[in-house]
C-alpha cells in the first residue's frame, strides 16, 4: 500500500498467460471511501512482437535497451521502443 495526500492506493496482482491484472484502489485514508477501483491489464509481449506489432501498424521503429539507448540484442532485458510514423 502506498500513502500520498490522505489517500492510500492498493491492488490485488496476478499473471496469467502472460497477462499481468491488478486492482488499482484509491482510498480517502480518514473516511476509508474508495475514491477509484479500476482493473488494469499488461500485456507482456517479447521485443519480436511488439516490433511486429508496430510494423504492421506502418511505424518505423527503432529498439534500444536498458535506456542506454545501446541497439537492442536478444539477450536485453528492458526496452525503449522509438518509433514515427
């Protein structure tokens, strides 16, 4: 849980099939009124079908890794995908 502003924020986590769900509640910490709950989903895609994906929608893209802004291999962990269209 984390606390900002008199307010706290929470969610319930899982992965399923790749696909990451959680709940995002915001609570008034002194009335306990659930101000937003909204369920969230990330999609976890390899660097493949995200360019794939970004291809096919007429981007031309460019894939650094760690945000060292280094070409990406397929041993990178994180991505920045820079695309134009």
């Amino acid at each position: 849980m984390m606390l900002f502003d008199g307010y706290s924020l929470m969610g319930a986590i899982g992965l399923v099939d790749g696909i990451y769900t959680f709940y995002e509640t915001v609570k008034n910490v002194n009335t306990g009124e659930v101000v937003i709950r909204e369920k969230m989903q990330l999609k976890f895609r390899t660097q493949e079908e995200i360019r794939d994906s970004l291809q096919k929608a007429g981007y031309s893209i460019q894939v650094y890794r760690d945000w060292e802004f280094k070409q990406a291999t397929g041993e990178t962990k994180s991505f920045v995908f820079h695309c134009t269209k």
